[in-house]
C-alpha cells in the first residue's frame, strides 16, 4: 500500500516555549513582529477543545499576504504543559490568554491584535474581548456557540459527578501508527483531505516508548466540568464588546447533534445579538472544522474582514 501523500506547508512556522502563570506554553509564529503595523497587527489564532495550534497551518497558508501570526496551545493541549490539576476552567484559559498578551517575548504587549477563537477557543475569546475590550481590534469567532445554559438545581448532580469520576482514571485511546491517527482524524471530520490528516497527525500525537501513539491532550479534559455554565454573566461580557465580530460557521454544523433540545439554535441568536457590530459568513462544504475544512474560503473572508 503506498503511503498517503502529506500537504506541503507554504508557509513555515517557528515554534516559541514561554513561561506562563506557571506552565511551559507551546506556541507557533509565522513571520515576526516587525511585520505588525496599526492596520494590521498581529493576529492570535486559538483553537479548539482536543486541537492543537498546529491545526491553523492549512488556513494560514492561505493567507494572501505575509503577516505576523501566532497561535498557541492551550494547557494541557499539544507541547504546553498540562495543569496538573483535577480539570480545566474558562478563568484559567482568560488568564492564560491575558498573560500570553503581554508577555514581552511575542511582541504582543501593549498593542490591540486581531484575535481568532475556534469552538472552545470561540468561547474564550468572546469572553475575553468583552472583558479587555481595550485589546482587541477585530474579533472572529470559528463556531464558538458556548454552552446549554444550567438552572442551579444542577449543581449537586454535577459535584456529585465530578466527585465519582475523580476516583476513576481517564484514558484517551492509542494507536499504532500515524497512518491510525490520521484515520482518526478523517473518522471525525470525512472532509479533511487524505494529504492534511497525514500532515496534522504527527502535529496532533506523540510517540510512547512502546512505540505506539498518544493524542496530546491531557486526560483530566475528558472529566465532567463541576460548575454551572451562567449565561447572564456570559452575555454580560458579550455585551461589552467594542470590536467589530466575525461570526464564521460551516453549513454542515448541526448543534442539535451535541445538544438535543438542550440549546436550540434560535436560543443562541438571541445570545449573539447582544453583540453591537457582527458579520456573518457561512461556508460550504464544511462542518464544525472549517479551518480544516474550506481554509482558502475561510483565509479570504478573514483577510476582507480584517481590511
């Protein structure tokens, strides 16, 4: 059987160790910083729940121009250091983000950037812009639809369930080759292209000494999340939000699929019309990993949208 063939990246990118809040964050950066300017600053890419930073490089590469661009990977995901903790919060990822923006090495301290959230990293960076309003010049969020919302009558489930599944160990599945990993990936998403999983599966796990192959995301992730999602204190950071939003989904996303009737669709766009200034683009083909999906369409309306 001869070997999948594996996309060539047009553009290379540098990876960057810093210290934050404690943990060793792994990050990508195509270009540097001296190709920032006020009409173009750079750009922080932040992906998604089980992803890695890896996973911009398709839509990166379609980028018309050259800029200075950086995505990281959140704790616990790719090269960055898990928490060593029992879970993983929405404050720690605020604070992660909050810390990476100033930190003195990326060139990002000081200067408002055009900020880029998918799914998980979607949610954080809404929260995020409508916090630090101040920092952010434009706004994208990848289908970060945020979460059903929860009645306090919950919490004592969900304690409860977080208490039972601390006495149990996580596992994530492994494979045997980097041909199963790439699979894997196309398993998930049957419209990542043979050559970009064969790409993205060295980028997405890691070797054991067994000679078998780990996803890099910590298992603490797959643990149930104690604390109520509150929607009235999330829309009151959404509501105070200066930059203009891009709002990008793909026309195969079905919420309904993780949801049910949990969290309708007419429910979030009531959320999102909280929002002063949203733009809005649907791409076709794709699901839930447009990036992966239409990366060429996604680049050209995020250049549009950035001016």
């Amino acid at each position: 059987m001869n070997p999948a063939p594996v996309y060539q990246a047009r553009r290379t990118a540098r990876s960057v160790f810093v210290t934050v809040r404690g943990l060793r964050y792994h990050l990508l950066a195509w270009g540097d910083a001296s190709l920032a300017t006020p009409e173009r600053p750079p750009l922080v890419l932040l992906h998604g729940w089980m992803d890695v930073a890896a996973s911009f490089q398709f839509m990166v590469d379609a980028l018309s121009a050259d800029r200075y661009v950086v995505a990281a990977d959140w704790r616990g995901f790719g090269l960055t250091d898990a928490s060593g903790q029992d879970g993983y919060w929405f404050t720690d990822y605020l604070g992660d983000l909050d810390a990476l923006l100033d930190h003195p090495e990326l060139g990002l301290a000081g200067r408002a950037v055009d900020l880029l959230g998918h799914s998980m990293g979607g949610n954080v960076v809404m929260l995020y812009a409508g916090v630090r309003p101040g920092r952010i010049r434009r706004l994208v969020n990848l289908e970060g639809f945020g979460m059903p919302a929860t009645v306090p009558d919950e919490a004592p489930g969900r304690y409860a369930r977080w208490l039972d599944e601390l006495k149990t160990p996580m596992q994530l599945r492994r494979y045997d080759s980097l041909a199963e990993v790439a699979a894997r990936l196309r398993k998930t998403n049957p419209l990542l292209g043979e050559d970009k999983a064969a790409w993205l599966a060295p980028h997405w796990a890691r070797q054991d000494g067994d000679g078998r192959w780990r996803i890099l995301g910590d298992t603490a992730h797959k643990r149930s999340n104690p604390q109520l999602y509150r929607v009235d204190e999330v829309l009151a950071c959404w509501k105070r939000i200066e930059a203009p939003l891009l709002w990008v989904e793909g026309d195969r996303t079905d919420v309904a699929k993780w949801w049910g009737h949990r969290y309708p669709r007419s429910e979030f766009e009531q959320r999102l019309a909280v929002v002063a200034k949203v733009q809005r683009q649907l791409l076709a083909p794709a699901g839930h990993m447009l990036h992966h999906d239409q990366p060429e369409a996604l680049a050209q309306r995020l250049e549009t949208f950035l001016g």
